[in-house]
C-alpha cells in the first residue's frame, strides 16, 4: 500500500510520519507498563498530545488504553486474581453510573493537587487493614475510584498505588490483575465518550495498529517482568509512581495559580 492510500485511512490532520511514529510508541510504552506496572498510559498520553487534536485525544487514548490493558490482562491472565478483580469490577460499574449522575463539576487543579499527594502517601506508607480488606471494602474503593475516573484521567496510577498494598510480595498479579481493572475502568469511559457521540470509526484503522503493536511490546515488557527480582520491581514501580504523582501535583498546583 502506497503512502498515498495509506493517508486515506488515517484521520483528518494526522500525517503517515505521526501515525508511524505513534504506532512504534505504542509498543515502547506497553513494553513499560507489562514489566514496570505503570508509566505507559501516562507517557502514550504525552506523546498523542503532539499529534492528536485536543477534542479527539480523550476518547482515542483511551480507546487505545483498552486494548492495551486487555492484551496485557489477556497476556498474563495466568497471574490476574480474580478474587480481587471480580468485585473490582463490580464496583466500577456502580462508580461509573453513579459519576455519570453527578452533576456538579470539581475543580480540576484541586482533584489532580490532592490525588497527587495520595498517591504519593499510599505509595511510601501502609495503609492499615488492607491485608485484611473483603469483597465489599474492595467494591467499595473501585467505584470511589470510577467516580474519580469521571473528573480527572489518573486514577491508574492510583489504582497501581492501591493494589501495591495488597499484592505486596507478588509482581507479576500485581500487573496483571492492575491490567485487568483498568480495562473494565476505560471500556466504561468508551462507552460514555461513544453515548456522547464521538466518531471512534474515522480512529479505528490507527488505533487497531497502535493496539497490536502495543501487543508486541506487551510480550517484550512481560519477559523483562519475569527476570525482573522482586525487590528491584518494588523500587522502581515505587519510583515511577511517585514521579507521575508529583507531576499530578505540579499541575494542580499551576492550575490554582
């Protein structure tokens, strides 16, 4: 196929140069993300942001995120506890409905300044009873998290911090079962932005590739997951984190200025 052809089925304003390079990104950032546990999402972010047009990069990013999420929870479901997903999912599902409900608007830079600070306390501190927490504590904290969901786009990272405190000692269904609940938490956005009337189809030809190369670099990333020692694992997913959350504050307190 000709780059001529090849442009009739991108998007109106994405170029073949933009699309290849994103194509190639989606895999480097899935790669992250499979033996890490975080960064990826956060990194594609930035990068579609260079290319994508502000209204469409929602909704696309997180079309994108859905494949992702899935090939890497489908990749490593051998790892996913569904103990712990089941009535995460659950949850979400409530929190999602109930944020769609709501129809006071919070202020952006406030969410992103006090969920930034959270996430960096749930990361470096215990949080007490969470070994202990049962089905509905856990139902309970996803759908708090959907309802997050619906006014700030970082509730992976603390998704990623929250479940760090219950797969302490385990990686590999850390990464997994993460996979797994935000592939539930970004179909349900899907859902809402497609409801809305977003016109995911002129998207679907890049996203489909951007989706199997980032399979590909979710199986690079799962090998370097599976050599990966433990302890190494927990301090730099512990580092990674901590950096998204301190951007999180940094924005937010920009925002207030």
């Amino acid at each position: 196929m000709d780059g001529l052809n090849l442009a009739a089925l991108l998007p109106e304003g994405v170029g073949v140069a933009a699309a290849g390079f994103l194509v190639v990104a989606s895999f480097f950032t899935s790669a992250l993300t499979a033996a890490f546990g975080v960064g990826g999402g956060v990194a594609m972010l930035a990068l579609m942001g260079l290319f994508v047009p502000v209204a469409a990069l929602i909704p696309v990013h997180g079309a994108v995120q859905l494949g992702s999420n899935t090939g890497r929870a489908w990749h490593q479901r051998a790892n996913v506890r569904l103990d712990i997903a089941l009535p995460f999912i659950a949850g979400s599902v409530v929190g999602a409905i109930a944020g769609a409900l709501v129809v006071v608007q919070l202020p952006d830079a406030i969410l992103k300044l006090v969920l930034g600070l959270f996430i960096v306390a749930v990361t470096w501190t215990k949080i007490p009873g969470v070994d202990r927490l049962g089905r509905a504590g856990l139902a309970a904290g996803s759908a708090v998290l959907a309802v997050l969901s619906m006014f700030v786009g970082a509730t992976g990272p603390l998704l990623a911090a929250f479940f760090a405190q219950i797969f302490a000692g385990d990686r590999k269904a850390l990464v997994a079962t993460h996979a797994a609940g935000m592939t539930v938490q970004h179909a349900l956005k899907i859902v809402v932005f497609g409801l809305a009337g977003f016109a995911f189809a002129a998207w679907l030809p890049l996203v489909v590739l951007m989706i199997a190369s980032g399979y590909l670099g979710t199986v690079y990333g799962t090998r370097l997951l599976d050599r990966l020692p433990e302890e190494s694992f927990k301090f730099w997913f512990k580092i990674g984190l901590t950096l998204l959350a301190l951007d999180l504050v940094r924005r937010g307190a920009m925002g207030l200025l």
